[in-house]
C-alpha cells in the first residue's frame, strides 16, 4: 500500500471557523472537520436541543458526543448552514438539504463530514488511533485479500490495517443512511479496499453494490497518529439524484 497523505507535511486551507480544526474541503459543497475537544469541554455550545441529548446518555459517553457535535458545527458553517444536529434512532440527523456523518475516537477527537451538493447521495466518516486494532480484530475485519496485502507485521501493518478498517466503517455509516432500517450488510470478502499514492481511496464491493446509479468514492488522510477516511456516495451523470430503497 502506498504512503498516505500526511496533512502536516501538505497545508490544508485553513478556514474551519474553530482554531486549530483540520479542515478537509472536497469541493465547494463538501467539507470534513477533525477536531479535538479540552478535557473541561461541558457542551456549553451545543444548541439547547443537543444538549438535551447528550444529557440524556451515560456520563462516560457525553464528552464523545459533545466533539462531535463540536466537528458537525464546524463542517455545517464551512458550507454555510448551522445545526442543530439531532438523531433518528441510532443515526445522526442532520439539517434538510446536508448529508452528513459523525466519527469520534479516544483522545477526545471528534470527526464530522457534510455536504450540500445535490450530486451527493450520502456520506461517511471514520476516525480511528493507529495501533488501536488488535490483530485478532485485524483477522476478523480485513478479507483475505487485503490481509496478504499487509506487512508481515510491525508499525505499517497496523497502518495499513487501520486504514482499511477506517474505510469499511465510512462505507458502512454512508451506505445505511440510504437503506430502510440499516440493512446494508455485505460479507467481509465482498469489499476489497485498496489506496492509491495519492491518498484516493480504490472500492471494490462485488456483488454489494447500492444498486444502479450509485457509486463510492474515497480519501484517506494522516493526522498526527490518526487516520482519517471518508466516502462520498454520488450519483452517476445522467441519473436523476432521489431516494434510493430496496
């Protein structure tokens, strides 16, 4: 697998509206936001209905709700539009007219993607600590394929394996955003996930396709010891965008 993007060692524009966010603009309409949140972060600027839902979960689960309210905020004002970002059900429920994911991971960091762009059906994110995956948890994510595509060991292979693992979640939060009920359940052998030198993102989903008109892509980027991935479901040229069911 080729060397990943690192945003240190490529600027990013930096126009996030919090100080510090990463910002990961991809196109006028699509923006992503890594952000991390203090160890003091109550929420005080949450939107009085967020509030009312993280105050509803367990203590230990509010300060990974909260960053990632935090990153949704950001990303919705790089496109011009403000929250709330509420829930339905287990998804997160974004403004009308903005597709959109959340992602959180240990050291407080939180991970939003939207978008605004009618040629977008939906999107995912995933944020995830290299070196958090076990090997046993390596074994049961990858396929075979991508497993004989690993180092035999060491510091790139749990690189490598994460970056794998972080685009199978994006491509799961997208996909069951667009699905009645999350039904979106393809076997580990039916998604084959590669990356190009330039941090793109190669898909292969065999017979687990969205269905006709719909098609993935992806960027992977490095942050400090975190990996970034993020998808973006679009529709074909020439196809009406609409709600796509089974």
């Amino acid at each position: 697998m080729p060397e990943v993007p690192d945003v240190r060692r490529r600027p990013l524009r930096s126009e996030g509206p919090v100080p510090g966010d990463v910002v990961l603009r991809w196109g006028p309409r699509t923006v992503g936001v890594l952000t991390r949140g203090s160890r003091a972060l109550r929420g005080r600027e949450l939107h009085p209905a967020e509030r009312a839902l993280r105050d509803a979960l367990p203590l230990a689960r509010r300060p990974d709700f909260t960053v990632g309210r935090q990153a949704a905020r950001a990303a919705l004002a790089a496109v011009g539009r403000a929250g709330p970002v509420l829930r339905s059900g287990p998804l997160p429920l974004f403004p009308a007219g903005v597709r959109g994911s959340l992602s959180h991971c240990a050291g407080r960091v939180g991970a939003a993607l939207v978008s605004r762009d009618p040629a977008v059906a939906a999107v995912g994110i995933d944020v995830e600590r290299v070196g958090r995956l076990s090997e046993l948890g390596i074994r049961r994510a990858l396929n075979e394929g991508e497993l004989a595509r690993l180092p035999p060991g060491g510091a790139e292979r749990a690189r490598q394996a994460t970056i794998v693992f972080g685009a199978k979640e994006s491509l799961y939060k997208a996909a069951t955003t667009l699905l009645p009920g999350g039904r979106w359940r393809p076997e580990p052998a039916d998604m084959d996930i590669g990356v190009a030198g330039d941090g793109t993102l190669r898909v292969s989903l065999g017979g687990a396709g969205l269905g006709p008109g719909l098609a993935f892509t992806g960027r992977v980027r490095r942050v400090g010891p975190y990996v970034v991935t993020y998808v973006l479901v679009t529709w074909h040229p020439g196809v009406q965008p609409g709600n796509f069911s089974t």
